[in-house]
C-alpha cells in the first residue's frame, strides 16, 4: 500500500492567535507553542478568523490596537 506523503495544511483559528497575548500565562505559552513547533511548516487561516481577530482587537483602545497590529504583522511575515 503506498504512503500518504501529501502535506496537509494545519488550520487556526482566532482563540488560538488571540491566545498568544493572553493574560493567562499557560494559555499564551500554549498558544504561542504551537506556532513555534510549525515555523517551518505551513498554518492556514481564513479570512473569516482574521476577520474575528480584527473585531476582537478594534473594541480595544487605540494604544492597544497600535502594540497589537505589528505583532501580528511581523507574525505574519515569519510564518510566510
């Protein structure tokens, strides 16, 4: 039988990025774990979850909103 050698494509969510700034020190380790141990790999996120991070992060203050966008862009740029 042959192997499966296909790379599937691994999906996150909103809670998951969202989590890598949590207050609470285990879900932000768990967060942020998870995109570290796939830097080489391939994680997708649709644009409804970018959508939802962005709804989340506008109900915020400007000063938060200004800390929040270039972490996310540079994410962005590691993981691309």
């Amino acid at each position: 039988m042959p192997s499966d050698t296909r790379v599937r494509d691994e999906y996150a969510d909103a809670a998951l990025f969202l989590g890598m700034n949590s207050e609470d020190e285990d879900v932000r380790r768990a967060c942020k774990a998870f995109f570290v141990d796939r830097l080489d790999g391939r994680i997708v996120m649709s644009l409804e979850q970018v959508g939802r991070c962005d709804d989340i992060i506008w109900g915020f203050s400007r000063e938060l909103q200004d800390a929040y966008y270039p972490f996310m862009d540079n994410l962005h740029t590691v993981m691309d």
